[in-house]
C-alpha cells in the first residue's frame, strides 16, 4: 500500500505459509507503505502479481528490495536472516530468529536487524508492561496448533516458548540471568526465569484440546484469553492481526530512518540471549544458567 509522496518499501517474502495466509499477509493489508514485491518458497505457492523464487539466495540475486520478511520454518530463520543481511537489506523475521546462540555470530554486523513478536503489540500486553511493581509472574500458553492451520505439530520448545522468553524480559525491563525447575516434555513444559533484578516469570507452555493464555503478576490476572479454539482453518482474531501490523508498521517506520514504535521490535543482542535461552531450556537437567 502506498503513502502520499513517498515510495513503497519493497519487501521480499521469504515463506508464504501458515503465518503469511493466517496471520501477515491480512495484517500487511493494513500497513501503509509496505510492498510485497517478491517472494521465495520452494513450494508452488503464488501471490497476484508477485514473482516467485525458489530460495532466498535466488530471490535476492535478481530483485531490487529494501527489505526481507523472513517467515519461514524456524530452522531456516538465521540462514535466511544471514543472507538478507549480507545483501545489505533492513531484516524482519518471525520468531525465533534463531536455535542456537552461535547462528547469531555469522550474521554480519551493521545490518538493520529486528525479530518480530507480535504480542508486543497486542493491547492486553501493552498495558501489563511494568506489572504495577510485580515481583513474581506467571505465564500459561495452551493452544491446539490445528486451529491456526498447522498441517504438522511443530516443536514446543521453537513454537510457544519464544512467546514466554521474550514477554518475560520486554513486559519487565529486566533480563533472564538463570533458568530453573524445567520440566516436562515434548507436549508441555514449564519452568522459572529468574531476572537479573531479582523478580521471577514462571511459564506453562502446552498443546492440547483447548486454548488458554494467562498472564498474572504477584497472583492478580493481567491478561487472560477465552479458554476456547476458533473453528479451524478460521484462525484469524483481531488482536493477532493487530498485533501484528502494529510491529510492521514499527518496521517500516525503522526502514523509513524514524523512531516510532522502537519498543514493538527486538534486535540483535536481544534474540541472541532468546536464543540461548532456548539451548538451556533444552540441555538435560543441570547446567541452566544463561
């Protein structure tokens, strides 16, 4: 969608699946000055009048872009951000933006990096930042992958416990130092941050049958959402969707030089720490700190 007087960002799209149809490409429709000029995915997916490459290196080489969308697999996410990065292009991708702690070193330095979380810019979350002073937080996500239109069940660990990672450090304004008391499996897990300031976040991250998402500070609901799925294949609530176009619109305020919206994206040093965060969470028992 073009602005008045000022050229359309072209973006090219690295994955067109689940989250583009569910989730960015409706809240793409909403941001102003954002084009999707080309898109890269193996598979034969089209979008009108977008050409596709069959990878990220291929769509890179041939097309003129201001910046990559990066919303492939998370096992693809740091190669794909390395690559966009290497071609001097400003970089948004879905979480995580990376497994491993190292992936985020082979990224060159100075791109024009963010992670997008798209929580950050749900309201119920944006009001519950700070906590009011909340010492000990608690955190639950259960949801059935099916009612978003998930063909496979994706991996716990890379899908719901990003979610808690990041809103533990961004709703505090503090950092995870330590990692305690993980425990479960590949169906559910739970576990305590411990923050450098002294505070907690417990977190309880599953699938299941049903969907339920509960923040709370010292005990008091801070946010809570209806204990019920949408029928599948009609995953498309408005406060996801508005959530995130609310942190594409921070992105392209980022790519047009201005500051607004800063707080809805996380940068480089920030998805480092998640992603060593996810290796504690996921080594044996023992040997958690971050």
């Amino acid at each position: 969608m073009e602005v008045a007087g000022l050229r359309p960002l072209r973006i090219g799209l690295a994955g067109a699946g689940r989250a583009f149809e569910r989730l960015y490409g409706p809240a793409l429709a909403r941001v102003r000055g954002l084009e999707v000029a080309a898109l890269a995915d193996p598979r034969p997916v089209t979008l009108p009048g977008v050409r596709r490459w069959p990878s990220v290196e291929a769509m890179l080489a041939a097309e003129p872009l201001d910046g990559l969308l990066v919303l492939s697999p998370p096992s693809a996410h740091a190669t794909q951000v390395e690559a966009g990065l290497a071609a001097g292009l400003a970089v948004l991708t879905e979480k995580p933006a990376a497994l491993a702690a190292g992936e985020v070193d082979r990224w060159p330095e100075g791109g024009q990096f963010a992670a997008a979380y798209t929580r950050r810019g749900w309201e119920g979350y944006r009001r519950a930042k700070g906590g009011h002073g909340a010492r000990a937080w608690t955190f639950v996500l259960e949801t059935n992958p099916a009612g978003w239109g998930a063909v496979d069940q994706p991996r716990l660990v890379h899908d719901l416990l990003p979610h808690a990672i990041d809103l533990a450090e961004w709703l505090t304004g503090s950092e995870i130092r330590d990692v305690r008391d993980v425990r479960g499996d590949k169906h559910r897990l739970e576990g305590v941050f411990e923050l450098t300031d002294g505070r907690t976040f417990g977190w309880r991250v599953a699938y299941g049958q049903r969907y339920r998402e509960e923040l709370r500070g010292d005990g008091r609901v801070l946010v809570r959402r209806p204990p019920r799925l949408p029928v599948p294949g009609r995953f498309r609530r408005r406060e996801d969707i508005d959530g995130a176009a609310r942190v594409l619109r921070a992105w392209a305020a980022q790519l047009r030089g201005t500051a607004e919206g800063d707080d809805l994206l996380a940068g480089r040093a920030a998805v480092q720490r998640h992603a060593a965060i996810l290796e504690a969470v996921e080594r044996p028992a023992g040997g958690m700190r971050v």
